[in-house]
C-alpha cells in the first residue's frame, strides 16, 4: 500500500492527541501534526508544523500535498463557558473551517474528517438517529449548535463538488487520557475525575442536580472510527454518530468513578452551579452499516482505564 500524507489538526488537544500517538504507529502513514498555542509532545515518526488555522495562508501551507485531513481543533471548553460565554465557541470554530474546507479543495485533499458533536439534539428517551436532529436546538446551545451544523453543511458542499471526500463524526461525550481534567475548562467526565482524585477533605462537590444523562464514549473507540471512516467509507460525504448508546446520569457515572478510585468520598450536589438539563444517546446503526465502526469498551472498563492513566500521569 502507497504511504498516506495524513495531516491531524488540533494535534495537541485531547481527541487529537489521542489520533496522534495511534497513527504514529502505522508503517503505510507519513504523519503531520499542527501544534499552535500548546507546545507539541514527544512522538515519534511525528513531522509537526507551527500553524494558525483562523489564518488563511497558515492553513493552505499546512495543506500542501495532503491526503488525509483529521480535523479536531476547535475552540472547546466546560459546562460554565457553554452557559455565560457561549460566544467562544462560534467566531474562530466557523473562521478556522471554513479556511481548511477551502483549502482541501483548493489542495485536492482527498479525504477529510471533520469532529460535529450532538449538541444540534434534543432531549430524547429513546437512541437518536441521525435524521432525528429536528431544527430546534436548545437556547444554551444555540451559538455552538448552530456552529456545528452550518460547518456540517459546508462539509456535506464541498463533497458535492466531487474532489474531496468528508466524514463528519457527530461524537457524544468523550473521556479518556489526555482529556483536560480542569475543574473550569473540562466537561463534566474530566472534572469529575480531577475531584475525585485530588479531594482532601472526604467529599466531592458534583455541579446541579445529577439527573441529567449523557452518552459516554471512550476516547480509543472515537480514534478507532477514525480509522474505519479512512479504510472503508465509500461514499463522498457521510455523516455518522458516534457514542456508546446508553445514557449515563451524571449522578451514576460520579458514582461509578468514586468507586473504581478506592477513594472514600462523600458525594454532594452544588444545585447554585450551572446545570444543563439534557438527557440523550446515540442510535449508531449507521456508522456499523458504513464503515463497520461500533464500540469495544465497556463505560466501566473505560474508568478504569482513564484512572489508571490520570494516576501515572498527574502531578496532581
């Protein structure tokens, strides 16, 4: 197999990190990586390039004899932000994809993966398939969530234009190494995680009321559909979600993590914090159908896993 110019955006950050040091491994990659505010890591068979995509020229430099695009930069951050400062995650998310899009065009990229989420959805009691997105996006998400679904259009346009094949991963939460475990800056997994770890005083302090339920996904089985989008998707544009299928209330999943930490804590709820009431998962039949991705870690397997790492890693 001819070697693949693979080029992963937001190389520093969690979700890209994590496609980095997978990819690095395989023999048939030759792997670029874009650092900009982060400084880069130690990875080998890595080629890395200093980049900033809210600029236009940075972005067509970076995508100069490319064939694959993993894009997971983004402006990201907790629960706090999304609820009094949800215009972060609008101006630069929209600027910086709409300079990659255009320049995979312009460069003939020939495939790109672009990172949605399931922010567009709504409450749900039943699994959410992808055609269930309704038009109504919930007030607190309207900036992000919009976001997210204008650049899935103008990824779903620049497949029609025949030259580039794109992937759009509507991913539900993701956890795993790597991720933030910042108390303001991480969602509700992380920062679960960081408090756990780091109480001193026998209790952790949860934010709301714990009731609301998410979709969990392990970070290794979002990196693995990544590689099955680029092996085996065969249409122009597809767009696939991607989660565990089962709601986890935040309640449950701090239970679960206190527990799998041999810790003994004192679980409390903050109901004067933020609190985003949603409750919802994934139907995934599509991406199994597509390009035979579907999940392989278990929620609790996946803990144990994310502890372990935080524990060698931490200077916590």
């Amino acid at each position: 197999m001819a070697t693949r110019r693979i080029l992963v955006c937001g190389a520093t950050g969690f979700i890209g990190r994590n496609v980095v040091e997978r990819l690095s491994r395989q023999p048939d990659i030759e792997l670029l990586a874009i650092e900009h505010k982060s400084s880069r890591f130690d990875c080998p068979n890595v080629k890395w390039i200093e980049a900033d995509l809210t600029r236009e020229s940075d972005v067509s430099h970076a995508l100069r004899n490319i064939d694959v695009v993993v894009q997971a930069a983004a402006t990201t951050s907790g629960a706090g932000d999304i609820v009094n400062r949800p215009y972060i995650h609008t101006a630069d998310n929209a600027v910086m994809n709409s300079h990659l899009f255009r320049a995979a065009y312009d460069h003939t990229v020939k495939h790109v993966i672009f990172f949605s989420c399931t922010v567009m959805y709504q409450s749900s009691e039943t699994a959410l398939r992808e055609t269930d997105f309704t038009g109504e996006i919930a007030p607190q998400y309207f900036g992000v969530g919009w976001t997210k679904v204008y650049l899935e259009k103008m990824a779903e346009f620049y497949a029609g234009l025949g030259r580039t094949k794109y992937t759009v991963l509507r991913h539900s939460n993701i956890y795993g190494p790597h991720d933030k475990f910042d108390l303001e800056r991480s969602h509700m997994f992380g920062a679960t995680v960081r408090k756990t770890m780091t109480a001193q005083d026998g209790r952790i302090v949860v934010w709301g009321e714990g009731e609301e339920a998410r979709d969990l996904l392990y970070v290794d089985d979002l990196v693995d559909c990544v590689e099955n989008a680029i092996a085996h998707q065969d249409e122009p544009f597809g767009l696939y979600n991607i989660g565990y299928g089962e709601a986890f209330a935040v309640k449950d999943v701090v239970k679960r993590i206190v527990s799998a930490s041999g810790r003994d804590l004192t679980i409390e709820f903050d109901r004067s914090k933020p609190t985003i009431k949603t409750s919802l998962f994934l139907d995934c039949a599509l991406a199994k159908h597509a390009i035979g991705w579907e999940k392989s870690t278990t929620f609790d397997a996946g803990i144990e896993a994310t502890l372990r790492w935080y524990k060698a890693n931490s200077p916590s």
